[in-house]
C-alpha cells in the first residue's frame, strides 16, 4: 500500500505525533511519502537549518520525506501566515497531484489541506484527520461573528470539506459530533484518540530528575506543573489568580510552567509587575526529556477555555498519563478527559474559569497528597491499556487499508 502523507510541517522535535504515525504506517508494511512544508516555529535556528539543508530525507527504510515551498518560514501576523500557507497548501496540492499513491492522509493544519483533500479525492481515497476544527479556531481567536464574509465563506468550505474527502478521523467524541453537525454522515468519522509512547516514556522520580536540577526547580515544594504551548486557550488569567489565592494560604506549593507561545510575555510581565512569588517560567525543552518534563509536577496541569473540547483536545493529556503523573484538568466536564479522569482516578477535573474553585481545589490535593501516587500509577495503566502508540496508530494503518481495500 502506498501512502501519501500531507501535512504542513514534520519534524521530530516539534511534530512527535506525526512523525510516530510515518514512521509507524512504514512499520505496518506502507511505503508512506511525507509531502510537508520547512519548519520554522518553535525550533532552534540548528534544527531548522539541518531541515532546510535535507529537503529530501529517508527517516526508515519505508518513509520518504519531501520538504517543498517556501523556505521564509510561516510569518508572524495573521493576514500573512495565512497568506503562506494558501502557497504551501497550493504547493503540496501540485506535489500530491503528481505523486503515486492508492491513499493519501492529510492533516488539518495548516487549515487549507482539507480543501486539497477534495480535490485529491478524484483522483485516490483521502482520509482527513481533524486535529483541530477550522474556522472555530479562528473564531475562537479573533472574536469574529458567524455574520462576517469570511468566516461565513470558511464555513461554507469546512461543510465541503467534510463532505468531499473520502473519510474523516478525529479525536474526540465531542469533536466528532460537532463534525457531524456540520452535516458530514456519522458513519464516515472515526475516533481515534492520540497517543503516547509508552515504551518510551515513564515516570522520573525527583531524585533523579536531571531536569529538575538543571532548570533550578526546589524538588522540595509541592509542584503544579504546565508544560506546552503558552498560548491563548488556556485561560491564564483565571490560572494566575488561583496561584495568588493559594500563596496567601500556603506558600510551599508553587507553579512552574515549561514551555513558549504567543502569550509567554504578557505572562512574564503579569508575574513580573505584581511581583507574583510562586509562579515560575522556563524556556521550553526539546521532546526527548518528556518523561522529566511531564514528572516535575505533584499535579500536572492541562487546561482548554470552556466550550473549546468541542474543537480542540490537549494531546498532552495522554502523555502525562504515560509518565505516570496525576493530572489536574481543567476542562470541559462532559469531555472524554473529564470523564477519563473521574471514571479512572488519574487526578482531579473542574470547569476552567473559577479561580476560587481551582485554588480549593489545588489546595485539597495538597492536602491528600498521600493518594497521589495511586492517582498517577492508574494513569500509567490507563495509558498502557488504552492510548499506547502501536495500538492507536494501527487504528490508523487498518482504517487506510480498508479505504483502499473499498
């Protein structure tokens, strides 16, 4: 079985998933050609000048790489990252077009490739997989009403997509619903959720938790954890404000927070200008020490704005889970991690929002910290039984294989 693999960006610093799901597709016997753009965001000018310098790559015996489109990198205002990837997107298309294949697979992001699916669809099978939903994002982002001539234009796109690629794999059950809203059949979506590499990942203790003493982090404190995208749906301001309410109560639980993205300086001058004592910064790690990084927190912290689990889903839940860690979730109740976590004990969950609530209920877990190891050795299991890599990327070998076998 040939494979075409469409993504915006692949690489194995950033993109771990992706690049797992080549790599695991070639594994399966596919002869898999990645078809992907030169990444540029969130990586050292060392990793992004190796990529620009190996256009071409054999990442493992089946699994071809081939980088194309511009090599500027994506841009920084909307308008003009846009803009970009309607050339990479048009530039995959006429790659694609050309390349041999019995299925292609493409991913949602950037958010024009579902509309090349349409197109591609004529010519092979195409399984869309919805990461996240577009233009919700956007909405979501940018406060643009339904009214507006653009959105109004996307939505009529998002409907065409849904309708013209073969398949459509998503993942979450809230997600899949709000697809088939839109009007996409049932029937045509899958769910497959993300994954964690279990046979990798583990659970580091403090006293050998390099990381930890390289970043200068008192292993001696009750720890929150975030590690991830500092961006704009995770609801800082209410996170922030807990952190406060629980300082004036107890001063030995702290907030370290991993990572970069588009709200990492209003952060770092919110804790700076109200001279906020327990909440720390560090710059974000490379992917090879998940296991330290996703180890650090008595808690580890994962939240999404409400509303938003109907387009979005925190992949990185299921990787705290294969490091054995409890989590803190702050997430919509009626989502599959909220139910995942009450129906498993692998932590605690609440509605984002509440300042008083989360800083009560940080401080209830500091209190029964003595069941936290419990909590965080049921979240190892529960990512061994059911979110481990080889199983949910065969999901996706046996659903490409059935497409091509129809």
């Amino acid at each position: 079985m040939n494979i075409t693999f469409i993504t915006g960006h692949l690489c194995k610093e950033r993109h771990a998933l992706l690049n797992e799901l080549a790599l695991d597709l070639g594994k399966n016997g596919a002869k898999v050609t990645v078809l992907t753009g030169f990444p540029s965001r969130r990586i050292s000018d060392e990793v992004r000048q190796y990529y620009l310098n190996h256009p071409t790559e054999q990442i493992s015996e089946n699994v071809t790489v081939r980088r194309i489109g511009s090599r500027k990198g994506e841009g920084t205002g909307l308008f003009d990252r846009m803009l970009k990837y309607l050339f990479l997107t048009y530039s995959l298309y006429k790659e694609a077009k050309k390349t041999k294949t019995d299925v292609y697979y493409i991913y949602s992001s950037p958010p024009f490739l579902g509309w090349m699916g349409m197109l591609l669809a004529k010519k092979a099978p195409t399984l869309y997989n919805a990461q996240d939903l577009f233009p919700d994002t956007l909405v979501r982002i940018k406060n643009y009403s339904g009214k507006n001539p653009l959105i109004a234009f996307l939505r009529f796109m998002e409907k065409k997509v849904y309708k013209k690629n073969t398949r459509i794999v998503t993942i979450s059950n809230e997600m899949k619903q709000t697809i088939a809203e839109c009007g996409c059949d049932p029937d045509k979506i899958d769910v497959v959720y993300n994954w964690a590499d279990t046979e990798n990942l583990h659970h580091t203790d403090r006293s050998e938790n390099k990381l930890m003493d390289e970043l200068g982090i008192d292993k001696n404190r009750f720890i929150v954890s975030y590690a991830g995208d500092i961006g704009l749906f995770q609801g800082w301001q209410c996170i922030v404000e807990a952190a406060k309410k629980v300082y004036a109560v107890n001063k030995s639980i702290h907030f370290d927070i991993i990572g970069s993205g588009s709200y990492k300086e209003n952060l770092e001058q919110q804790i700076k200008q109200e001279n906020i004592a327990n909440i720390s910064l560090y710059p974000l790690q490379p992917a090879s020490r998940l296991s330290e990084i996703y180890s650090i927190g008595d808690l580890e912290l994962v939240a999404i704005e409400p509303g938003l689990s109907k387009m979005a889903l925190p992949s990185k839940t299921f990787v705290i889970m294969a490091a054995g860690s409890p989590l803190l979730s702050l997430v919509d109740q009626s989502s599959d991690i909220a139910n995942i976590i009450k129906s498993e004990n692998l932590g605690y969950t609440m509605e984002h929002g509440d300042s008083d609530g989360l800083a009560a209920l940080i401080l209830k877990a500091y209190d029964e910290r003595a069941e936290l190891l419990e909590k965080g050795r049921n979240a190892r299991k529960f990512a061994e039984q059911n979110t481990a890599r080889s199983v949910q990327t065969y999901k996706y070998f046996k659903i490409l294989s059935e497409m091509v076998g129809k």
